[in-house]
C-alpha cells in the first residue's frame, strides 16, 4: 500500500468519526494536513476552521508578537489559541457529544535558494472525552528530503499521522511514537523531540519517549536536561562550546564528575571558548543501554538518567557508537569549540583499527572525520597494574605511533589532572558493592548519587538498610 492510499485511510477514519471537531492552523509549508482530510472526503464532520496566518503582522495580530516564528513558543501559541476559540464558540452547542482540538505546526520548509534548515514544530492539543480537560502532543521534525514540494508532502503525512495517534492510540503512548513515520521513511523525516502532556499522558515520562525516538530510528540522537524535561537538540548546542562525556554512569561515580571539572578547567582556558556558554553534556549511547542485548532496561534506563539529573548533567542519547559520527552530530549543531572527555581506556580503544574497518579510509579517515573541526579529547589517567597511565605514557602499536604521536603535537589530545585516589574506582565495582551489605561503594560515588541510590534502591539496593 503506497503512502497516499494509507494515509487518506487514516484521514478518512478521522473524518467518519463524530468524537472530535477543530482547528488545523499551519504557517510555513502550505496547508498540507489539511488537504489530506479535504481530498478523503467527509471532513465537515471533523474540521471546523483551517487557517494559515502566513504574513508576520498577521501572525502576531492572531497569536501574539514572537522573536521566533519557527519555535515551540509560537506553537504552543497557537495550539492554546485554536483550542480556546473552538470551547468558547462551540461547547454550548456541541460540547456535551463533542471532543475538541486544535492541530498546528509552524515550519520552515526548502526556500527557493536552498541551503536552509528545514525544520518545524508540530502539535495537536485535543480532549480524548467531551468536557475533558485537554492534553498535548508536541514534535520537533526535520525535513530531509531535498525538494521543498516532497518536503510539504512529508510535513502533511506526518501531521495526518500525528492526529490519527493522538486520538486512537493516545493510550498506548509508544504505539503513538511508532506510529509517527507510517508510510515515510526516516531519510524523509527525523522526529527529535516528542513531548506528550495533559491528562492522558500523567503517567507517561518524557525521557522514555526521548529514547524511544533512537531505538526506533526516528532520531539519531535525544536530549533532557537535569529537571527531566525534554530539549530540542539543536536549540540547545546552538553556538555554545561543549563538552560531552560518555559513559555507562552505572552508577556515576566520583572518578566520572572530576573527569568532567578536570577537562572543563582546561577547555575554559582554550581561546577559542572565551565568550562562549559551555554546555556540559553526558552521553549514553544505544549500544551502552542494550549492554549487549536488543532490548533496553527501562528501570536500569531511567535510574542512570536520574543519578545524572542529579549531578546536574544534561543527557545526551545517541545511537553513534563511533566517536567521529557524535562529533559530526555536534558539529553541525554548533560554530562552537567542542571537546570529547575519555579515559586512558578508550584512547586506546580509539587506535584499534579494526573497530575503524567499516571507513573506506579506516583509521586515518576516522581520525580525520573526529578531528577535522579542531575537535580536542580531554583524557584523564587510568591505574594498570600499579602504574599510571597518562596520555603522554600510553602504548598503541608501533605502526600507529606516528599518528599518536602526530595528533598528541598537535594538540588534539589534551591531558587531565587527576586525583589518585579515584584512579582505582570503577563502575562496575561499584555496582557489585551496592547490593551488598558493604557500604564502601558510598564513598565512590558523589553524595547526591548516593543518596538517590539508597533512597530509591536503585541497582538492587536494600532500601530497608
């Protein structure tokens, strides 16, 4: 069944039922939901108003003045605008039968030079019952397709997607995610923010749906900040220098945070960061959570993501298992400087190369994709057999020694200080020590970690202790 037939189904199915009647208001790509529901037929019963408010003083005349028209400020403007005008002009008529809505989106589509992001904010605020207090879907979508009129199509089959979950599948909110991309594909359409609140979605967290979005493809990469919310990934790194840390954090551990404030005292000090806001980040990659396996522990999941939330990190999930496919993630985010903070460990996993084998280029082009934006890996010291190991007194085989040598003159490599009494912690053996009555593993780990793992038993902790 080819994208059309299937979406004029589920517009079609919409239209044929008498529960919900409102608004579809778009600004940006032409009115390409709406014509869906127009071309199934059936749509008095569904539509009472479209509207495309495209000229800036009329936009602000409707919704408000905005610094940005492409924003989920001037979404939620407009989603809370529409919603209110359907109750106030037609619940005393309809509203003891009738489930209102509002759908907008706000998009800037392929200009006729070209060379534009083209990215939109999209939502659909709607009550699931007559009467019922309101809830919410917001998306933050790229368009990928290289044409601004294949662009519009996709926009439009995403928004028919959109209202279609909302309204039958908002019990099942990861069916809803999954749903998001029926009959496109993901080298059309990238879905990097999905926020669901409102009554409907109380008991859904927003940081699920986030990773939901990289297992199914949907993005390669999701972001929430330390108060849990969901953050749109390129608002967020938008000019700003950043630092970002990848780990298990199961659990974060002390070595982790003076990884982080060793490598920022430096990566302050670089010329190319003054002025600049430094965002500091913590990644957890798809590989990292699957642990080996296909399936991800939500509990194991979401207790990393509150132990960093705790530290105060914002969290990064990506599905970029090679280090110079995140640093091109960032890259195209930010003019800023960006650093990558890594133990001694996976520098030397770095000069591995068979783990460079799927690069035509092997090694040499994955050192030139990771470095090319004058990228900078911050390394801290690792204890091997007694010994500290630094950057400058790391082995790598004697055929590579040329390039390390050639990178660490440079300056891509930048070494830390360190602490040598956290040289010995691990991850792992912290793990191990928490569901024992050995409580030494306290100690390892910051104060607010800990205290977050007795007081929730996170990792098989006996809270009863």
């Amino acid at each position: 069944m080819d994208a059309g037939v299937d979406t004029l189904q589920k517009a079609l199915q919409v239209n044929l039922d008498p529960r919900w009647y409102g608004t579809i208001a778009e600004i940006g790509a032409g009115q390409e939901v709406a014509r869906w529901f127009f071309r199934a037929g059936g749509a008095a019963g569904t539509v009472a108003k479209t509207m495309s408010a495209y000229d800036m003083s009329v936009s602000d005349a409707v919704y408000g003045k905005s610094d940005r028209y492409v924003s989920k400020g001037r979404l939620q403007a407009m989603l809370d605008h529409e919603f209110q005008l359907n109750v106030d002009r037609l619940a005393d008529q309809r509203g003891d039968d009738t489930s209102f809505f509002a759908f907008a989106d706000t998009v800037v589509a392929r200009s006729y030079r070209g060379g534009n992001e083209c990215h939109g904010w999209m939502g659909v605020k709607f009550q699931s019952h007559p009467r019922d207090e309101p809830s919410q879907v917001v998306l933050h979508v790229r368009m990928l397709d290289d044409e601004a009129a294949l662009q519009q199509e996709a926009l439009g089959v995403v928004g028919v997607n959109l209202l279609h979950a909302a309204f039958f599948q908002h019990h099942q909110p990861e069916t809803l995610v999954e749903s998001l991309l029926d009959r496109l594909t993901t080298g059309r359409i990238e879905v990097d923010l999905i926020e669901l609140s409102g009554i409907e979605f109380r008991a859904v967290d927003n940081r699920v749906m986030a990773l939901k979005l990289v297992q199914l493809g949907l993005s390669g990469a999701a972001m929430f900040g330390p108060d849990r919310h969901v953050l749109q990934p390129s608002e967020v790194l938008r000019k700003k220098a950043i630092l970002v840390e990848r780990g298990s954090f199961r659990p974060p551990t002390v070595v982790n945070i003076a990884m982080l404030e060793a490598a920022r005292a430096r990566f302050e000090a670089d010329p190319a960061v003054a002025g600049r806001e430094i965002l500091l980040l913590g990644e957890l990659t798809m590989a990292n959570l699957r642990a080996g396996g296909d399936v991800v522990d939500r509990r194991d999941f979401l207790a990393r993501a509150d132990l960093l939330a705790a530290c105060g990190l914002t969290v990064l999930i990506s599905d970029y298992v090679a280090y110079h496919r995140l640093a091109a993630y960032l890259a195209w985010r930010t003019d800023g400087r960006i650093g990558m903070v890594m133990g001694v460990p996976s520098l030397i996993d770095l000069f591995d190369e068979e783990s460079h084998a799927a690069l035509p280029g092997g090694i040499l082009e994955s050192f030139g994709r990771l470095l090319k934006n004058d990228l900078r890996l911050y390394v801290y010291p690792m204890l091997q057999e007694g010994r500290v190991v630094t950057v400058d007194t790391v082995e790598v085989a004697p055929q590579l020694r040329p390039l390390f040598d050639y990178l660490n003159q440079r300056g891509s490599f930048v070494g830390l200080d360190h602490e040598p009494d956290h040289l010995p912690i691990l991850s792992r053996d912290v793990l191990r020590r928490i569901p024992t009555e050995d409580t030494s593993w306290e100690a390892m780990v910051p104060t607010e970690v800990a205290a977050l793992i007795k007081k929730r038993g996170f990792f098989g902790h006996d809270r009863s202790r």
